[in-house]
C-alpha cells in the first residue's frame, strides 16, 4: 500500500519522469537568452529543448502563458523549416542561446511551439543542433 502511494505520489509530481516544467521553463528560457560559451553548453541547451518537447511540457498552455514562461516566440513565418514542418507562420520559433565573444555556435537547437486553433500548444518540434 505505501508503495502505491509512493508510485502515484511521484506519478503526480513528476519525479517518475524527471524534473517538472516548473524547473526546466525556467532554464530554458535562460538558455534560449544567454550567450553560449563552450560546445557543451550548447549540447546541454539541446538536451533541455528535447526534454521539454519530449515530457510534453508545453501542451495546453496558452499564447500568453508561453509567452510568460519562454518570452515571445520569433514567427515562424520568417523560418522556412516552420512551413516543411507543417506548422502555420502565427506559430513560434525560439532558437536556443547567441553567439559569444569566445565561441561562435555554427548551429544551434531549435523549438517550434505549435498552436492549435483554440490558441493553445498541439505540438512541438526539436531541431537538434549539429556537433561543430
């Protein structure tokens, strides 16, 4: 019995599927407006896109909660892979981290926030930055 509610208590909180969009929106908003300074960072900036895309952390929120929590997405109007990915140019495109005086990002990890027609998110997209 104890360890049935251990289980659902952890279900509930999230401990079964790692850290909660409480922890991990903030660090990714930090990510997407910080410089990036080594190689590894920028991998880590990739885990964390694809953790927060993979646990779904997004879905159902509004435009103004994504807004709150991430900052304003860029229109993927402007961003060709938003069209060959199927989603509509009033989605939203962050690209993760900038450039630094010591370390130039060749390519860097890509969110795409899809929203559907009721203006919540239906789905996300990871583009995953490729090794210098």
């Amino acid at each position: 019995m104890a360890r049935s509610l251990l289980a659902l208590a952890c279900f509930v909180v999230g401990c079964a599927h790692g850290p909660a969009a409480t922890e991990t929106l903030p660090k990714l908003k930090d990510a997407i407006e910080s410089e990036v300074a080594t190689p590894e960072q920028n991998a880590e900036n990739g885990a964390l896109v694809e953790q927060v895309s993979d646990r779904k952390q997004l879905h159902g929120l509004t435009r103004a909660e994504v807004r709150d929590q991430l900052g304003q997405g860029d229109p993927c109007s402007r961003h060709p892979l938003c069209a060959e990915r199927g989603f509509d140019p009033n989605d939203w495109y962050y690209e993760v981290g900038r450039d630094s005086a010591a370390y130039t990002v060749r390519y860097r990890p890509a969110l795409i926030v899809g929203f559907s027609r009721f203006g919540k998110v239906d789905r996300t997209f990871v583009l995953r930055a490729q090794k210098d």
